[in-house]
C-alpha cells in the first residue's frame, strides 16, 4: 500500500512508510514481527517495482551520442507506432502512395499530408541512412557538436535547446533522423502500411494508379492512388567480400562528403578508377594523413585531365593499379570487428603479388544501382538506369508519378 505520494520522495517516504508499518503492528500486537521484518517487505514491494519498470524498458537500446544517451527500441518505427499505423483503408483511393521510406520518401510524405491529403507510405527499414552510425553533415543534426558546447549555449542563450532535451532525449545518426522523420510525418497526417510492405507492380488505370502489394494489404491485393511518389533509392555497389555487411556503414563507406572526416589524421583507401573515385581521393587528401587508390585497371575513366593532374601532385597519395581487394582485415575488439586494413591482389598478368595495405576506413567508389525494377517498362529511365526527370521538376514521363532522391536521375 505504498502511496504514490511516498514512493515520489525517495528516501523520506521510505521512512514514513516503515513508521506507518511499526504503529500498525504495536496496535496488532506483532511489533516484535514488524521490526524484523517491517523494512524488509517495504523493500521488496518496491523493488518490485523497480523490476517492472525494468521489464517495460527491456527491448530499448542504449545508444552514444556527441549530445549524450538516449533510448531507442530497435524495433520502433512509425509504421508501427498505433496512431500511424494504417489499421483499413479510410478511402477506396489515396490521394498519394509513396513507395519509399527513406529521407526523400518522409520528406514527400510530409509535405503531401501538410497539404490535406491523404497520404500511404509503403517501404522498408533498409534506407542507406540506417547504417549511418554519425550523420555529421546534416543542418541542425547535433552528432557532430560537443557536450561543452551546448553547456556554454545552455547558460548563455535564452535561445537554447531545453536541458531535458540536450541531456538524454536526442536520437543519433541516420537510425534517429529517420525516426523523428517518420514521428513527423505522422504527426502530419501520414499513414504507414506495415513494415517492410513492399509493393510489387505499378501500373496505370484510367486517371489512378493500382499498387500492387508483395502481400495482401488490408485483405487487398493492391491499392489505388491519383497521384504515385517513387522514392526507393538506390544502392551503393560492394566488392561483397567476407565481413563486408559487418563493416558497412562503421568502417566502409561509399560518401566521402558524409564520412570523410571521420578519419581526420588517419590513413584511408579508395576502391574505384572513375571520376566519383578520383574527387573522392582528392577531398580525402585534405583531411586524412594518406591516401591509397586500388584500381584493377591499368588505366583510370576519368576524362578530367586536371583532376587527375591534380591528384598525382599530392604527396600524401598513393596509387595501386591493377589491383584489386582480395579482403579486408580486420582485428576483432569486444566482441566486433574493427578495419585495420585490406589485403590488395595484382591483377592476372602482373604475377600475382600480394600486399597488405594499413587504413582505418575504406571509401567504395565503384557506382550505385537505382532501385528502379518496379519502374521499368512504365517510365523513361536513363542510360543507366535512373529516372529520366522532365526539366528541372520531379515530374517523369508519367502523369502523376513523380521520382524523388537518390532514384532520380543525377542530371
């Protein structure tokens, strides 16, 4: 009978309740009862309690970040979230469907629900985002500003971001920018399908669009919308050694721009012989102590004479071509696997020889691949693949289906 009033005053309440247990048991006639054993049924309700707590909280996750900890669950997402969840169709059509779940496809949504529609997202959690562990180059994203910092900011500026919220309450990385996207996006209006609902073909029918599910949706094959926002992404290529999904995302990268500095001071390699490959080298060379470019040709893509005039002026660059990566190295460190480096092959006809070359981190610049499978046969796609956009809109060869991101063409 612990009153709420006690258990929220700590160490006093405590007190008044193990007195309140004494005077009950002299009037009883069990004082001798209470005194040894008065504290400790006290302390066992409320460690009880305690546990409780605990098992509520169990599935969360601790996660470290520049701002301090927070909570995540590791299965949390909007689309599971009760009040975003879409439970049965509202309407027989959606003003808008978006095929996508990543940055692009939230962005969408948000703004389509802010509009007054009515908005249905269908995707997975395998945006390239979530294996971003820091995401130090988004605007107001706080994994790259010191604990210090936002002290000072804290005492000194009425502008500040509250206590609480500096203290625990900040998500981190890309995992937590899709989170507080989502949470966004439903606060909007925004309606997810449940997780990883994929959908499978997209075709056209009179003025609307039939979405058709990988699994039946609502008891429903497919969906049907007025307006289609593709949003899938694309997805970085990979050597697809062994250990290469342990690495990515923590060690191997394919965004200088994003995680270059990282590795301020330390030394890195860059897979590839392209231009993307070639810049990449050259913005690393700023910040990193040195650089090795592997490429298994004799000869580099590039066209750009001075770029490539301009990488071979640096010092702190070193190329090896023809080769090519046979595995990366790796030293195992409480239980998980940290880079130490990558065992390089000279290409056939050079004899074979090995080499191990010491890096921190290693950038694959060797292309991405546009999620673009539901889409062909429907829309105007590039020469490699991407969404051929009409001018300088999101608007395709479509009517009504828009491409949004990294889907999008690159012109």
């Amino acid at each position: 009978r612990t009153s709420r009033r006690h258990a929220m005053v700590g160490g006093e309440g405590l007190h008044r309740e193990i007195q309140r247990w004494l005077r009950l048991a002299r009037r009883s006639g069990f004082e001798m009862y209470a005194a040894r054993y008065g504290c400790a049924l006290v302390c066992i309700f409320l460690f009880a309690g305690m546990l409780g707590m605990h098992w509520m909280i169990r599935p969360q996750m601790d996660f470290q970040g520049a701002w301090g900890n927070f909570r995540l669950s590791p299965t949390w997402s909007a689309s599971t979230s009760p009040q975003c969840i879409m439970q049965e169709p509202a309407k027989d059509v959606f003003d808008v469907v978006v095929l996508g779940s990543g940055v692009a496809g939230l962005s969408a949504a948000l703004y389509a629900a802010r509009a007054g529609l009515s908005v249905l997202v269908l995707g997975s959690s395998d945006s390239q985002l979530v294996s971003t562990p820091r995401l130090q180059n988004y605007p107001g994203w706080p994994d790259s500003v010191s604990k210090s910092y936002l002290a000072g900011l804290q005492a000194s500026s009425k502008a500040a971001p509250p206590s609480s919220f500096l203290a625990s309450d900040v998500l981190v990385g890309g995992v937590g920018l899709l989170a507080l996207s989502k949470a966004q996006a439903c606060g909007c209006g925004a309606k997810f399908a449940p997780e990883g609902t994929l959908a499978a073909n997209l075709s056209t029918s009179g003025e609307e669009f039939d979405i058709a599910t990988e699994t039946p949706l609502f008891g429903l094959r497919s969906l049907h919308a007025r307006a289609v926002i593709a949003a899938m992404g694309a997805s970085a290529r990979r050597l697809n050694l062994f250990g290469e999904g342990e690495l990515w995302g923590h060690y191997l990268h394919s965004c200088p721009l994003c995680d270059g500095a990282l590795y301020t001071g330390q030394d890195v390699l860059v897979v590839g012989g392209g231009d993307a490959a070639v810049d990449a080298v050259l913005y690393l060379a700023r910040v990193a102590k040195k650089v090795f470019l592997v490429h298994r040709d004799s000869t580099f893509k590039s066209p750009n004479a001075d770029a490539m005039s301009a990488m071979h002026s640096l010092s702190n660059v070193e190329i090896w071509m023809p080769y090519v990566v046979e595995r990366w190295l790796v030293k195992e460190e409480q239980g998980s696997s940290r880079l130490v480096g990558a065992r390089i092959l000279a290409s056939e006809g050079s004899g074979g020889r090995h080499r191990d070359v010491a890096c921190a981190g290693a950038f694959l610049m060797i292309g991405s691949d546009p999620n673009t499978q539901l889409l062909r046969g429907l829309v105007g796609l590039d020469g490699t693949g991407y969404v051929a956009l009409q001018g300088r809109s999101t608007a395709t060869s479509v009517p009504g289906l828009f491409a949004a991101g990294a889907l999008a063409g690159p012109a």
